[in-house]
C-alpha cells in the first residue's frame, strides 16, 4: 500500500488509516483486534481513535473503551512499533470529562491517561479534537458566527497548550501534533503561535471530507500546500451515504450508522440523496465499486495525508482495502468533477 510522508518525513503512513470509534459499541473487544490484524496484513500501518470514543452514542460509562481495546491489542500482539498510532483530545464534549476540554494545565492529565488506556509509552500524534473556541464541523457552518470570539484568548490559550505540548514532546510522551474541525485561520493562528515560542507545529488537520463535503478544497488546502500541514479525512463515505446501501434514505439496514442515528448528523438530506445517485452512476458506468471509486478519489487529493475509514464486519474491511489497488481513469475524475458541480455542498 502507498505510503505518505507526514510531519516533513518524519512519519510515514498508509494512505489509508483504520479508523475505530465503532469498538466498544458496534463492535466488540475481539473484533477490532481482528481488525487491526486485518488492516495491517495488508499494509495498513495507521490507526486513529480518541478518548471520546466509542460513538453511536458517546457516553461517560463508555469514553476511553476504544483506547483500551486497542492498548489490549498491543499488549497482547507485541506489534506497537508496527503501528503510527493517533488520538485525540475531547473539546468541550459534555459527555467527556463534564466538558472541561483542554488547556495547557489538562493536558498532561489526558495525556497521561491516554498512554495508560493505550498501554504504550508514546503517541505519534496527539489531536486537539475540537476548538474550545467553537467550530463549523458537523453541518454547523450553515450558522457559523465567529464574530464573537475573543482573539487574545485565543491565542493565550493556544500559547498555554503549546507549551504543554512543548513539555510532552520533551518527555517523550507524544511526537507530534494536530488538529481536528479547525480552520484555515486558527490552523494558522496554531503555526504561528508555535513559531513564535519554538513549540512543536501542528502537522495534520482531522476533518470532515468526502464527494459530498469538499469544505478543504479553498482556503484550507492552501494552508495544507504552503504549510505542509496534510488532511487526515474522516467520514470519506459520508457515514456510508455514498456506499448505495441506504438507497436514497429508503432502507435502513439493521445495525447500520443511520438505525442509530436517524439523520447521520444532519447529512441525511434530500440533496445529499440526489449527489450520491449522481456518485453511484458513475461508479456503475465505470465498473467501479462506489466504496473503492469514493475512497480512491479522496487519497488522490493533493493534500491528503491519510483517509480515515471505518467498518463494522470484515467485509466492509476488506471492500473498503481494496480501494488501495484501484485507478481512477480520466473519465471518471471529469465525471466526479461534474457531479460536484451540478450538487455542490449537499449537506
């Protein structure tokens, strides 16, 4: 499998990554031990979790289970230095930690906590999952207001968590750092700040991106290209919208992201329906699988560090590897092209 450099080459990762915010939920301990063995048998070398996780839902009882589940694999396996290994840090989630996020006196706790969850000595890259200044993820930016932040708070407080930072990377505890649902200008506001204090930079940005969520495309895929600050995506099939397997939002199969989540986090809309019809055709007239063409197009962006997938059997594992070894030709890269054009920002 390709691999991309990350951090200036100092990590080099699959550009595919096995997400895992299913275990401890939908599936169980021994499952996504059959997972990681899965994914790394075929080249797979990078796996992303959080604190929060599990989802569907997050609860306090559960927060952290999927960090144990994959510091048992590690435990059990041996195979930690195989692994480029990422989580995050929760923000102002009520369900983690009352919602206190993060700040430079947090995080050592949470970091501490991680490793322990974990059970490995070093995080390769340690997230700051949400801005405690609020974000436009999650179909947010449709009200986004920014108008009403406080600028030097906010650059006191990435100071005070920098320097935090500073002192983790020291110790040997975390190697390096990134973002999660930021933008262009607090990415930028992170990589100066850094520089101006001789901190560690942020080197990847976890957002939201698929066919039907190109929100990366502008003003923060500059960022990427001058900054060398990569995407890591998440929900690159659009929580299993561009699969096919809802047909329009017409069946709903058991166990499945939208029987626990009705509106899949406000992306279940008639529009989003008419764009992913327009994916599928293509695929179809292609000979393509939707799933493999979806993901394949994304690890192709100029910006991508890694596509962040998940799965909840060995089959959707297996189809969504495969993705690997298929090339989009010309035609279909035009066609996609058209597609976004005709249905731009379905959700």
């Amino acid at each position: 499998m390709k691999k991309n450099k990350l951090a200036g080459g100092a990590l080099e990762v699959s550009e595919l990554c096995l997400g895992s915010m299913t275990w401890g939920t939908q599936n169980s301990e021994a499952e996504g031990h059959a997972q990681i063995d899965m994914a790394l048998d075929h080249g797979i070398n990078f796996i992303d979790t959080a604190e929060m996780y599990p989802v569907n839902p997050v609860r306090p009882e559960t927060v952290g289970r999927t960090e144990e589940i994959i510091g048992s694999w590690f435990a059990k396996s041996g195979r930690r230095g195989e692994v480029v290994l990422a989580t995050k840090v929760a923000g102002d989630s009520r369900s983690v930690r009352g919602g206190e996020g993060y700040s430079g006196a947090i995080l050592p706790k949470t970091i501490d906590t991680s490793l322990k969850r974990l059970r490995t000595d070093v995080i390769d890259i340690y997230q700051l999952h949400w801005p405690m200044r609020g974000s436009y993820a999650f179909r947010q930016h449709w009200r986004y207001d920014p108008s009403k932040q406080d600028r030097a708070a906010t650059r006191a407080h990435m100071t005070d968590v920098l320097e935090a930072a500073q002192r983790a990377v020291a110790a040997g505890k975390v190697r390096h750092f990134g973002l999660s649902n930021e933008s262009a200008w607090g990415t930028a506001m992170w990589l100066q700040a850094a520089r101006e204090i001789g901190a560690p930079e942020m080197v990847t940005i976890q957002n939201e991106y698929s066919l039907l969520c190109r929100l990366f495309d502008t003003d923060l895929a500059e960022v990427s290209a001058n900054e060398d600050v990569k995407l890591l995506a998440y929900s690159p099939l659009a929580t299993g919208i561009l699969t096919g397997k809802y047909h329009g939002g017409l069946t709903v199969p058991h166990g499945s992201r939208m029987s626990l989540n009705k509106g899949l986090g406000g992306r279940a809309t008639p529009r989003a329906w008419e764009a992913t019809a327009a994916y599928l055709a293509i695929a179809e007239e292609h000979g393509l699988d939707p799933v493999q063409m979806a993901l394949r197009w994304a690890a192709d962006r100029p910006f991508m560090g890694s596509v962040i997938f998940g799965a909840t059997s060995p089959e959707q594992l297996a189809r969504a590897i495969g993705a690997a070894d298929v090339t989009l030709p010309d035609a279909v890269r035009e066609a996609i092209e058209a597609a976004h054009k005709a249905h731009p920002m379905p959700y």
